[in-house]
C-alpha cells in the first residue's frame, strides 16, 4: 500500500514538472528564480545603503587615488609582507605613521590561540 501512495506522489510530481517544463521553466529552475528574487528583496535596503555611501565618498576617493595613487603603489612594491606591521596611527599632528613589530610580536602574533 505505501509503495502504490509513493509511486503516485512521484507521478504527480513528474506531471508538475513536465507542466512547468512547458512553460518554460523546470521547478528546480522556477525554485531557484524564486529563492534570487527572495535574496534580492531582502538585499535592496543594504544596496540602497551602498549607493548612498558610494555617491557620498566617491569624489573623495577619486580624489584620494589620483592624489596618492603612485606613492601606495610603491609602498606597496616596497612591502612584502603587511603582517610585520602595526595598523596605520594618526598622531596628532597628523602624520600617519605605519610601526613594524618587534621580533616578538610577530613571534607572538604567530603561535597558535587555544580556545
């Protein structure tokens, strides 16, 4: 009996993807459409966001990088390894000052956390 209930579900299931199918789309296709258009919905405020910073900062940062472009793109040739330095400090004449670890800092920072 449970066999003839199983064979029947799977032959309602073929019927209503072949029914799909000739609409154009498989039901994996029209779940997969389903679940993209459920992202995007709930993603449309963050990008709305997004846009609102990239209009805000972007005459800044087009000016940041023609400005400073060259000059980051020797630190950067110059430098191989970032994790033998501290994060960038603004001191407060404004300088920025970039400081390279001690040998045991980076000792430190390279041994395994126990958790």
């Amino acid at each position: 009996m449970n066999k003839h209930l199983i064979i029947a579900c799977l032959a309602c299931l073929g019927t209503a993807a072949a029914a799909q199918e000739d609409e154009g789309l498989s039901l994996m296709e029209r779940g997969a459409q389903l679940f993209m258009e459920g992202i995007m919905r709930q993603m449309e405020p963050a990008m709305d966001d997004f846009q609102g910073l990239a209009e805000q900062f972007g005459p800044s940062l087009r000016s940041f990088a023609q400005e400073m472009g060259p000059a980051l793109q020797d630190l950067l040739d110059e430098v191989k390894d970032w994790s033998v330095y501290h994060p960038p400090e603004i001191l407060e004449n404004g300088d920025i000052v970039i400081r390279k670890k001690t040998p045991e800092e980076i000792e430190t920072a390279s041994e395994p956390v126990d958790i």
